[in-house]
C-alpha cells in the first residue's frame, strides 16, 4: 500500500540539513543527465489552471507534483511517487508543506555554494511561508548572527521576527524598510509577490548573496533587471524554466542569458559559482521540476 503523507507528517519527517544534501544530489543528478525534468505544463482551465511538474530518476521512480491557480489562496498540493520499475504508487504526500520545504531546501543548496563561507547577516524581504522555508534551509548551513525581516505589514514582520527568536534562537529584527533590511545583509533572500522590484543594486555590499522567489517576468518582475546585469555570477536550478517562461523573464535578451549557469552543473564543479570574496551571486530560482517527488521519495526511504 502506498504511504500517505499529510503536512503533519512531512514537518515531523523532514530535516533541513537533509533536505538540502537531497536537493544538492537532485540538481547534479538533472546537471547528469540521471534526474529527467522537463519544464512545467499548465493546463489552463478557465477561471485558473492546473500546473504539473515531473520528474524521472533512472533506475528508481517517476512522479510529479500537482497544483492550482483556482482562487486567492494557494490550495492543497498533490504529489506522487511511482516506482520506476513496476509502476506501482510508492508514496502520495497532499498538503501545502512538502513543496515550500523543497523551495527553501534549493534555495538553502545555493546558498551554500555561493554564499561566503562566513555569511551570517541575512535579509528577508518577505514574512511569507516561502521566507520561512528559506530562512529554515539557510539556517543549516550557515552560522547565522543576525536576522533582519522586512513585509508591508507591521504585524507580519514583528511576528515573523518573534517566531525566528522562538524557534531558531537567533537574534531578529523587522525592519521598517526594505533598504534598512538589506544594509549590511551578506545574505538577501527576497521572497515576494511584488510585481515592482523591492531591491536596487546599489543596496547590496561586496560579495553579498541574493536570492530571488517572486516574479521575475517581463512587466512583473521582484529585482530590478540592473541587479541580473551587475551580478558577478547568475546562476538557476533549471535554465529551461528560467528561459521558459510566457511572457519572457527578465533574464532574455540581456548578457545573463548567455551566461546563466546551473546549480547542478556548479554543484559537479562544471561550472564556475563564486570564485571571490567580492563577487555578487545571484540564485535565479524557478524551482527545478521534479525534485518534489525526489524529496517525497527520500522521505519515503525510496532510493
């Protein structure tokens, strides 16, 4: 019988430090050639759309992950697993948890390898349950001294900044700007819904890492295309999502395009992430398909 997993299970299950050396071991195995991710497919169906993701690790299972547009808050996700051999359902998790801890669990990946090795100030620029998840995955593998958390609403932030005191045990603040927020930072994570940029580039200190989750579209866009045109270094989970998108991101027709390099591919030292102390990195994330089922499949003990 296949295992069924509800959010309570996978927040009792999951870890961050593994999530993050699952998700490093998914991109290099789609940088390989061993993780078969194709781009997303929406499927618009009139007053909203079904989007699926998928994914192939050779040898051991298939699966995807199912979600909807229908309506203003985010729904319940579905995500399966098949063995790869037989067929067979393995595991089947439905909720809203799995696929925010598999963001954050990226996002932590590339914060590893881009990040300086002694970043310990970090920016959220959004108190959203994506900001959490990322602050969750930084957070273990980064030493973290300072926190400072920035949303439109007063309340959002200084509860966000509580539950980071709470439950991390590390000292964090809300700001009352984006700006103050990002003074400083070493680490930047903007994770939002904002259609306009939240961050300029002249904000930013030397060798400071940044995150984008939000919009990132031609008219819709969270960082400012003069930031993707000053990093040292843009790197994405999957450059054919990054390019895929309609209308056109705000990477196209500018020098990243050319130059935009896979987590994967820095993670299996086929291509260059950060190479000084100085360098600006910038994660692009798009959230590389199928790596829902790989972490449902891991916490499923399915190899």
């Amino acid at each position: 019988m296949a295992q069924l997993m509800t959010d309570s299970t996978v927040l009792a299950t999951v870890r961050a430090r593994d999530a993050v050396t699952w998700m490093k071991d998914a991109a290099v195995a789609a940088h390989r050639g061993d993780l078969h991710a194709p781009a997303r497919v929406r499927a618009d169906l009139g007053g909203g759309a079904l989007v699926v993701t998928a994914g192939h690790l050779d040898g051991s299972w298939y699966g995807y992950r199912a979600y909807d547009t229908f309506g203003l808050v985010t729904g319940e996700q579905v995500v399966v697993v098949h063995d790869a051999e037989t067929g067979r359902v393995h595991a089947v998790a439905i909720g809203a948890e799995l696929g925010p801890r598999r963001t954050g669990a990226l996002g932590g990946a590339a914060a590893d390898v881009l990040a300086n090795p002694d970043a310990s100030r970090l920016a959220l620029i959004g108190a959203g349950t994506q900001a959490w998840t990322q602050l969750w995955a930084i957070a273990a593998v980064r030493d973290l001294a300072e926190v400072r958390v920035f949303a439109r609403d007063q309340g959002h932030r200084a509860a966000f900044a509580r539950r980071v005191r709470e439950e991390h045990g590390v000292a964090c603040v809300p700001a009352t700007s984006a700006r103050d927020a990002v003074d400083g930072a070493d680490v930047v994570v903007c994770a939002t819904t904002s259609p306009t940029p939240v961050i300029a580039a002249e904000w930013l200190v030397p060798g400071a890492y940044v995150a984008t989750l939000g919009p990132k579209q031609m008219g819709r866009h969270e960082i400012e295309t003069g930031l993707l045109e000053s990093a040292d270094v843009v790197v994405t989970d999957s450059r054919a999502q990054a390019v895929g998108y309609d209308p056109p991101s705000t990477i196209v027709g500018t020098r990243v395009e050319d130059h935009l390099v896979e987590l994967g591919a820095v993670l299996d030292g086929a291509a260059t992430g950060r190479s000084s102390r100085d360098e600006v990195c910038l994660f692009y994330s798009v959230g590389l398909a199928g790596t829902e089922p790989y972490l449902l499949a891991k916490l499923a003990g399915l190899d």
